[in-house]
C-alpha cells in the first residue's frame, strides 16, 4: 500500500475541493495515484448528485458574461437549494463559467449546455463539473434558463445575483458604461419589453381597455366630444408605455431623458434586452 502524505492529501484537495478525509480515502484507494483519486472522487459525486437531483432548488443566482471583442454575451440562471450556496465563491464560479460556456459555445437550451464538453476542461462536460460541485457542497445545482446575445452589449448582475440583465443596442460603436447603465436601469426599473412593438398585441388592447373605463368611469369626462376621450386615452397609453416600456422609461440616473434619449445620444439603438429573477418563471 503507498504511503499517502498530507502534501498530497493537500494537493488533492486543492485539485477538487473535497473534504480532507474524503481525500485521504480516494488516495488509499487509488494506491496513491492522483489522477485515479480524482477519478474515485468524482464517481462519488455522481452518487451524492443522483441522491440530491430531485431536491427542490429555490435559490440561485444569475450569472452574465460578455466578450466585447466577438461581440457575443450571454446570461443564466442556476439554481441551487439554500442561500449560503448560492453566495459562496465556488457557486458563483461556476454560474459565471456557464454564463461564458453559453457565449462562447452557443448552446440555446439548459439540456444542450449540459451535454456540451466544459471549455476548460474538454475531457468532461458541463453536467460534469456540475456534479462535482453537488458532491462536494451536497445540493442540488441546475441551469433552468439561458439566452445568447449578439451586437453592443451591457450587463449588470445585482450584488447578490439574484436579479440580472443582459441588454443590446445597435449602432456605430460600443459604449460600454452607457449599456451597463441601462442594464442597471432595467434590473431595477423591470420593464415589461424593450420598445413599443414588442408589447404583445393583446397586452396593449387590454391596457386600453382598462384606460377606456377610467375615463369612463370618471365624471369630469361626461358629454366630452369622443375625439377628446380618444386623446385622453392615448395620454393614459403614453403614461403606461414610459412605466413599462424600457425605450420609453425615465432613466432612473437621470430622469430628464428617456433611455432610448440616452442611447441615442451616444449613438446607440436599443433592440433588446433579457432580465431574468431567480425564482421567476422563464
């Protein structure tokens, strides 16, 4: 039998975050080789991922990674069970790294990331460092929902990731702050959709009709020619499209100026943008 040491009981360690005990063990039974202790680690984490995986995961965080020179972005939710995981450095390593995987590689669902080889360690997929993970912190971890962006783009993840925001904007060039202002903006403002146009058409019919029996309803409004109602009506529209539309919201830093102001004033365009919560149904 080898003789194990505390150096490399350390160094396995420091390889897979695993407790010190369990390390000492995949070493004995591996007779000392590193890389088979690995190995012997990772299969008993499959085993503690497969016990955890039909947990409940009501936490998480959002994750968002942008790389201006390809301009490709993208940001995820992945969740977990308790709130002291969702914040530690490991979990949020691993959002982060996913967040990047999703930009670089392409994947459009959580199913497809899962299966795709981890970018910095190709020999293993992404379901594979997952699983790690779940074996060492011993909870149930998953991506629920992901989206790629491509063009100018700005992100902004709250402090303790719960809210994210992943915006783009067209036009001649990047300006990084402005776009990472309006993603803030949109994380606190939550805008029901970027422009006009991509209210769905029965929302829009239903706010009018909600406005229609306001004014209705109000007696100041009786025997008033139906011309002046219509444009009574669309001043409440323009009211509730600046609450709710993010083109249309007073900037929060500045509520002089629209955000769509904004991004026109440093020759920008705004086209989309994805806000996910966790816990939020995507």
């Amino acid at each position: 039998m080898a003789d194990i040491s505390a150096a490399d009981v350390m160094k396995l360690r420091n390889m897979t975050g695993a407790q010190m005990m369990a390390c000492k063990q995949a070493l004995t039974e591996a007779n000392g080789d590193m890389q088979k202790a690995v190995e012997v680690l990772r299969k008993k984490f499959k085993d503690v991922s497969a016990k955890a995986a039909e947990r409940e995961t009501a936490e998480g965080r959002v994750g968002i990674f942008i790389d201006p020179a390809q301009q490709v972005g993208a940001i995820i939710e992945v969740r977990c069970e308790t709130a002291p995981v969702a914040k530690n450095e490991r979990f949020v390593q691993l959002v982060n790294d996913m967040a990047r995987q999703v930009a670089l590689k392409g994947a459009t669902t959580p199913e497809e990331l899962l299966k795709q080889p981890a970018l910095d360690d190709p020999k293993h997929t992404v379901q594979d460092r997952i699983t790690d993970l779940v074996g060492l912190m011993r909870e149930n971890m998953k991506p629920v929902r992901l989206a790629r962006l491509t063009g100018h783009l700005g992100g902004y993840v709250h402090h303790d990731g719960t809210v994210g925001v992943l915006v783009q904007a067209e036009g001649a060039k990047a300006d990084a702050h402005t776009l990472r202002d309006v993603a803030m903006h949109a994380a606190a403002r939550s805008p029901v959709a970027a422009l006009r146009e991509h209210v769905p058409a029965e929302h829009v019919a239903k706010e009018k009709e909600i406005a229609q029996a306001q004014i209705a309803s109000d007696p100041k409004n009786q025997g008033k020619p139906p011309q002046i109602l219509e444009r009574i009506a669309e001043g409440k529209m323009k009211t509730w499209f600046a609450e709710n539309v993010l083109h249309d919201q007073p900037f929060v830093k500045d509520d002089s100026k629209t955000v769509g102001e904004l991004l026109k004033g440093v020759g920008l365009k705004l086209v989309k943008f994805v806000r996910y919560k966790v816990g939020e149904k995507g």
